[in-house]
C-alpha cells in the first residue's frame, strides 16, 4: 500500500516528534531535572551483553552515590537470557540492552517512557545528542523510551596516502565506490606505491562473514529502497509481505558480490574485526566497517593513512510504487543513514520502584558528565561510538589504538554526519529480528558462494521471513511493525 507524505527538514520532523511525546508521568514523578538526596536508595540496573559497560557503570558508582545519595546494584545478563524470560526480575529499576531490542522489550510492556520534561534535563543535555537517536532510534511509536549510550553505524576506511597521490576523493556513491575499489585492486597502477609481491592487497573489504553479510546488504540497499513517499521499506505495511526481494535489495545484492571480488578470495571469511584489521595492516585501499576502541585494540607496529567518510549512498531510488528508479532530490542527498546495527540503549523499567532515581541515573550516565567530551563510560563497550555533538571535540575513546588525531577527527565528522540526516533506515527491531537478519544473511552467503543469484537468494529469504512471521503470528508482527515506524499499531 502507498503512502505519500511531505518531506520535511529535519529540524521541522524533531520538532514535530518532541511535541508529539507527552507521556504519562510515573507514579513518583518529579522535575527530570530533580536530583535531590536519595539516602537509602539502591538503583538496580540489568546491563545486558556489555561487561565493558557494566564494569565501567562500576568504577563511577562511588561519585553517582557521593552526587544522589543512591546507590547503584548492578547485575548482568545476556540478550538471549533477557528474552528468555518471562518477565524483568520484580526488583529491576533500569536496563541497559543493544538498541535491537528496544522493539521486543517495548512490547512486551518492560520499559516506561521518560518524563515529559526529560528533553529540559540539565544532566542529559538532549540537544546535545545527534539529531537521528533523539527522533527515531530512542522511540518507539513516538514515545521516548530510552536514552542513548551510543550507536555505531557502518563507516568507509580509505587511505589517504593513495587518495592524495592519484588525486582520489572519498566515495560518495557506491558507483564512485566501485570504481575507486576497482583501479586500486590493480597493482600496476601504483607504481610505486605498490605492496610487495608477496603481500594480500585488495582494492576493497567488507564484513561478509556467517552473522554478518546481511547487514553490509541492508546498509546498501538503504540508499535503493528509502522513497520518500513511502513507510515501508522491509514489508507491505498491511500484509507483513517481506519487500526484501524487490528490485532496490537484488540491486545492492549484485553490486555487493561484484565489489566482493576485490577482496579476500572468500569474502565470506571475513568478519567485523577481520576487515579493520586488514585495513591497518595495509592490506587494502578501501573498508567498510566500524572503528574499534583506544580500551579494546592493540595500537599496530605500523598503521597506514587512514581517513574514514560516511557510508556511501545512491544517487536514485526505486519508486514501488511506479516500478521505477528516480532521482534522489538535492534536499534529500545521496547517503541514507542504516540504524541500530549496534549500540546501546538505556530504560527505565516498568515498575520500578526507584523510578525517579532511575531516571536521574541513566541522564547521567548518558549525559553530559559521564556522556560529555570523552563518554568516559559508554567509550569502555565495543558497541558504542560517539552520540553527542560535544564529543566532536575529544573523538579518540571510539577509533582504533594508534589512530592519528586527524583520521580521528574525520572519523568523528563521519559519524556525525551519518546521525543528521534527514533520510535514514532503522534496522528491523521488532520481535524475532534477529531471525529475520539470519535469513537474510543466508541469501548474502549463497550469492557469494556462486550458489544462487541475488533475485533467487531474496526471493528464497522473502519465503522464509513469511514463514517466521507466521510462526510469530502475522497481525502482532504487523502491529509491532507499525509501532516501530511510529504509527498506530
């Protein structure tokens, strides 16, 4: 079904959503801003698949408990675990999850909604935050459930010593894309900047390993399926009939497997962290991946020029509507920002006895002292990046051991230009998410392989996410779906 609507700027669209999130106070409601004594009082957190985060939260319990009177209890537990269970442990005040499963924990009724005031609280400082986790990734049918601790998105690894020696500029398209990939997978147009004989060199590198390849598809197909006259973008929004075999994904799909054979001889080895480390070891022009950080990486003997720029995008778009391929507008750009791949997220849980309490501990945790200029808390997990235009000043916590202060800096311009775009594509997060990726990298592995055509593979997926739907049940997976859109369900 087709759905037109305006195209509104961004700031128009955040203006819009924040008047839209009134919400029902909690029980014990108080200024978001409030931060009187809590003697007493222990604020139990669940911090789940994050020991880095939860043993950084930790280290700052002593000051959070000098600054509120409240202590913090802190217990961990995995993201299969907390989807396991039935219901939140009764005595849960907070959580801290990775932000795909805000959808399944909204739904089932776990988290509440932040205060009415909570944009105006002083610890947050919420317009410092990037503009795309303000107005989509924290909400969850328009109403603000979360605050951030970081998200990375997809980024592209270039160096900087080839680009400036043959006069390259970064990718914006993935046509410009392929083109860089293709002339720098040839050594004879080095000369002599040129590896040895005997070195890997590839012209580009992607995460295309067992669990990941779905997701460089998705951040592909962002910028061929992402109309600005329609919602939907994984399935038709009345029937929950998947799209992902439609002709944008079979798209991105081909020219994925193309790019693919510029790299490793079995892209399908080659994961999150195999793909960076083979860009510092200067095994390749090109990568697309995301950062690890200064706590979680070894600093390499040796590290190449390396500058980092948003994910490349497309210059059109199919229209589903009209079976046809149009023209992104000037307004619109050419990049398309794919969410919640990673990060983390942090709620208040429904109940909670301490809710107030709550509250003032993750504004804190996510705000402007332990989320300020180096996020001191969310740089310790490997899931986060930078969240808030502050940080723009002090990137270093969430870039590779050993990255110069100028690929840092760029790597900060990047993400920040990835989370203020007007155009954007949230992952899958409603219930059984995780399925459905699995299907789809399924499809990636079989085109990669020379098993199956990119058309035959999705159309193959598309069977299987009808049939996890089903088992789901069709009319609650389309009201989630509504929900994760911001519609009524």
């Amino acid at each position: 079904m087709r759905r037109r609507t305006l195209i509104r700027p961004w700031w128009l669209v955040s203006i819009a959503v924040w008047a839209m999130a009134g919400c029902k106070p909690t029980p014990e409601s108080t200024p978001a801003g409030d931060t009187r004594p809590a003697r007493d009082v222990a604020v139990r957190l669940l911090v789940a698949d994050d020991p880095a985060l939860a043993a950084a939260i930790s280290q700052v319990s002593g000051e959070w408990k000098a600054r509120s009177g409240a202590t913090i209890s802190i217990a961990e537990t995995t993201s299969a675990e907390l989807v396991a269970n039935e219901a939140l442990p009764a005595d849960v005040d907070a959580v801290i999850y990775p932000s795909a499963l805000l959808g399944t924990l909204a739904r089932r009724g776990w988290l509440t909604p932040l205060p009415e005031d909570y944009a105006g609280n002083r610890e947050l400082a919420w317009s410092d935050t990037f503009e795309l986790l303000q107005i989509a990734e924290t909400r969850w049918q328009q109403s603000p459930l979360a605050v951030p601790l970081g998200s990375p998105v997809l980024s592209c690894y270039y160096r900087t010593d080839l680009f400036e020696k043959f006069h390259r500029r970064p990718p914006s398209t993935w046509k410009e894309y392929r083109e860089l990939a293709e002339f720098f997978s040839r050594r004879e147009n080095l000369g002599d900047a040129a590896p040895a004989t005997d070195a890997e060199w590839f012209g580009c590198v992607e995460p295309l390993s067992e669990g990941w390849g779905g997701r460089p598809e998705l951040a592909r197909a962002a910028a061929d399926i992402k109309h600005r006259d329609h919602y939907s973008t994984f399935f038709q929004i009345d029937t929950m009939q998947p799209l992902i075999d439609g002709t944008g994904y079979v798209r991105a799909l081909e020219e994925l497997a193309a790019d693919a054979k510029l790299g490793p001889a079995n892209p399908r080895t080659a994961d999150l962290d195999a793909v960076r480390n083979a860009f510092l070891q200067g095994q390749t022009a090109l990568a697309i991946a995301w950062p690890g950080h200064q706590r979680a990486t070894k600093p390499m003997s040796s590290m190449p020029a390396t500058g980092f720029c948003e994910l490349p995008g497309s210059a059109d778009v199919f229209n589903i509507a009209d079976m046809s391929w149009e023209p992104r507008t000037p307004e619109e750009g050419v990049h398309v920002t794919l969410l919640g791949l990673s990060g983390r997220l942090a709620s208040v849980c429904e109940p909670s006895a301490h809710a107030n309490q709550a509250v003032q501990l993750l504004a804190w945790l996510s705000g402007k002292n332990w989320g300020g200029d180096i996020g001191a808390v969310s740089s310790a997990s490997p899931a986060t990046t930078l969240y808030r235009r502050s940080q723009m000043r002090l990137t270093q916590p969430w870039v590779d051991a050993g990255t110069d202060a100028e690929a840092a800096r760029t790597y900060g311009e990047a993400v920040r230009d990835a989370l203020n775009r007007p155009t954007y594509l949230l992952a899958l997060r409603i219930p059984g998410h995780d399925r459905y990726l699995a299907a789809l990298d399924a499809a990636v592995s079989e085109v990669l392989g020379g098993e199956s055509t990119a058309a035959d593979a999705l159309t193959t997926a598309a069977a299987r996410w009808n049939e996890i739907t089903d088992e789901l049940g069709r009319d609650a997976q389309r009201q989630a779906y509504h929900q994760s859109l911001g519609l009524e369900p």
